[in-house]
C-alpha cells in the first residue's frame, strides 16, 4: 500500500502565503535527518530537491520524493554515473 500525502512543500507555501519561522524549523530539521539518512545509510545524493519534491503528511511529516535522477555516492569513487534510481 502506497501512503497518500496530499500536499507538497511549494503549494503549502503558496496557500499560506509563505510559513512562519516556527514551522520553517521544523520542517527543515526533519528535511536535514532525511538528507543524512540518505547520504550516509543509503550512500545517495538525489539530486533534485526543491520544494515540489518535499512532500508534507496530515500529520507533518517530511517525505522525499522522486529519486529519479538520484545516484549512489561511493566515498572513493565519487558519484557512479551508470548508477541512477531509474533502472
């Protein structure tokens, strides 16, 4: 089963006229552990953040969306091209 999130982080910006500084932080600092998650357990850069791609839950959370240009990171060889979350 797919979970539904029914807004991402640009239209509620836009239906609220920009967000307050409360909410900025907090959204951010779940954005940060997400994007520590995914360069350090799963060794990924996604390449495509915006706020399109930042999806907001009912509940608050922060869900990252859309891998498809992402690559996987190797600490000693750096991005490996062919690797991309397409295939």
């Amino acid at each position: 089963m797919i979970e539904y999130v029914p807004h991402c982080l640009k239209d509620i910006i836009k239906l609220n006229n920009g967000l307050h500084l409360t909410k900025v932080k907090f959204y951010a600092a779940q954005l940060l552990q997400a994007i520590e998650y995914i360069h350090t357990e799963m060794k990924m850069v996604h390449r495509d953040l915006k706020p399109q791609n930042i999806m907001i839950s009912e509940n608050d959370c922060v869900k990252i969306i859309d891998f498809g240009d992402s690559v996987v990171y190797d600490k000693e060889c750096g991005p490996l091209a062919n690797e991309s979350m397409d295939k």
